[in-house]
C-alpha cells in the first residue's frame, strides 16, 4: 500500500466510526506499526488510550467517547447501562462514566476509557447500532437499569422509553422473559414493573414454561397468551399456551408429572376435548425444551404455517 492508500484506508474506516480506529482495525488494513506509528509523529493521529487512534481536530463528543469505549474493550462490546440511556436520549443519565458490556471469556484485557461488564447472557438481537456506536437495545438497557440503579430511577426510564416509543411493551416482555430465565439482578423489579403496565402479563408458572417462552422469542414466534381456561359447552382446562387467533394449544409437559401411565392417559384425554372444542394441540417435552431447542421451534413453525394454510 501506498502512503495515500493508508491514509484514505484509515479515513475511512474513521469516518464511519466518529474519527476513531483500533490499532487492531490498522493492523487488519494491512497498516505496519512502524507505519502506524510516523502517523502519530506526523500529528496526523492522537491516542485515546493505548489501542484507539483518533484524527487529530475531531470533534470529541460523547458518542465518539463511546466509540472509542467500544473499540478499546475489543470485539462484540457495547456501550450499556447509564451510558446507553443516554445515548437513546432517556432523560436522567449523564454522559460522565462510560460501561461497556462485552461477552465473556472473548478478552481479558482491562480499559482505561469505560467500566467493562461480562454478562453471562448477551445474545447478538440485544445489541444494536446507534450514530454509527455498538449498543444494548432498549428494551436490554432498560432491564440492566433495573439492577444497577434505584428502583423509581429504573421506573422512569420504562415509562419514558415507552412514551418516546424507543420500545414497545411487548418487546420489553421478550426480553424480560428471556432474562428472567438467567436470574439477572434486577428481575424481581422488571417483573413488578411489567405486571403493573399490563392486564396481559402473567409471570411463567415454572422454570420450564419461562423456558419455551425464551425459546419463542430467541426464535421471533409472536408469543402466546399464558395459562388460559378453555372449553367449549363445559370447561376443559387451563392449559399452558394458547395461540387464540390460530386456535391453537401448547402444553410444555415435565418430565415428573406426564410420563407415568395414567398422565399419558388423562393428556389423552384432556388433548381429544381440545380437539373437539376446535384447537390443535402441541405438546412440547422437557427433554426436547431443554436439550432440542432447534425441534421444538420448527415443530413450532409447521404447526403454525398449518393453521395459517
């Protein structure tokens, strides 16, 4: 490469990250450190900490802090908690500290721009990109609010995302259910929160049905109602799930209490009523929910491009 081409290579990857490269991206371009390195003598670039370059005369706003946050902690971070609301423009949260969350075992190197987090769960649809920074979403930032800030401060960040229409509500259930399953700190409030927002909203009753929700939504199958009467001229049941509009029910059956004789029988039975009453039934294993994610969710789908046919 010539010294034009570094330069126009190194410009533009700036450009599209707020006037910021990692000595890691030069490195991929194919920029010798030596290279790197008279480019910094030369005033051209300035360090931000030991792994990011920034044009020098750049304007340093708080996204381009948070670019440079995202770049130093390594691949897959994302500005999160405090820092995201305010990105998202929640009102509330300042542009002081900066935390970053990033995914685990992927690196071990501290920073000197942000404060590092490594969730044990960060799944790629709870990160997004805002102007061009790596962000938690919405609904994701608002939850991780919910444990690391006070419980009324959490509350108007909700009501103020859903007024502004950053997400809607049943978005932040999804999300919800999914973090619910993996015990995060601030469960117990978004579960307070969600109930009083919502006549729709019922908590999973066990481990298991937490379970195929977060499949569903990991999945993006719209959710079912939860725990619902049915019947026809006589009650039949609650069931677990219920698909109104396509009429159709699933059961998440545990392995303690539907594999004895007379459970299979009396699921016989309660399934035939269904069928009757006009549903179609899925019944849906423990074994298959937690070890065969990928069958329950096209068992899933089949049934439904069936009942949409």
């Amino acid at each position: 490469m010539t010294n034009r081409d570094i330069d126009e290579a190194l410009r533009q990857l700036a450009g599209r990250q707020h006037a910021l490269v990692s000595r890691g991206q030069a490195r991929a371009l194919g920029v010798r450190r030596d290279v790197l390195a008279r480019r910094l003598r030369s005033g051209q670039w300035e360090p931000v900490g030991p792994r990011v370059l920034r044009l020098v005369g750049a304007n340093t706003a708080f996204a381009q802090r948070c670019m440079a946050a995202v770049l130093d902690a390594g691949p897959g971070a994302a500005v999160c908690r405090h820092a995201a609301a305010h990105l998202w423009g929640l009102p509330g949260f300042g542009a002081d500290d900066i935390d970053v969350s990033r995914p685990r075992l992927r690196s071990n190197r501290p920073s000197a721009l942000a404060t590092l987090h490594e969730p044990r769960y960060l799944p790629g649809h709870h990160l997004t990109v805002l102007d061009g920074v790596p962000v938690t979403t919405v609904g994701r930032t608002v939850f991780d609010l919910a444990g690391c800030s006070h419980p009324q401060r959490a509350e108007r960040a909700l009501d103020n995302a859903l007024t502004r229409k950053l997400v809607a509500l049943e978005t932040m259930r999804g999300v919800a259910i999914e973090l619910l399953e993996h015990g995060r700190t601030g469960s117990a409030l978004v579960r307070r929160l969600l109930e009083e927002r919502g006549a729709g909203y019922i908590p999973p009753a066990s481990g298991l049905e937490a379970r195929f929700l977060a499949v569903l939504v990991e999945a993006g199958i719209e959710l079912p109602a939860k725990q619902v009467d049915l019947g026809a001229e006589a009650w039949i049941g609650r069931v677990d799930f219920v698909d109104r509009r396509r009429r159709v029910a699933y059961e998440v059956d545990s392995d303690l209490h539907h594999t004895s004789k007379l459970d299979r029988e009396a699921d016989a039975r309660r399934d035939a009523a269904l069928r009757a009453a006009g549903y179609t039934v899925l019944r849906i294993s423990e074994h298959d929910l937690r070890d065969r994610p990928g069958t329950v969710v096209a068992a899933v789908r089949a049934l439904l491009a069936g009942a949409a046919a």
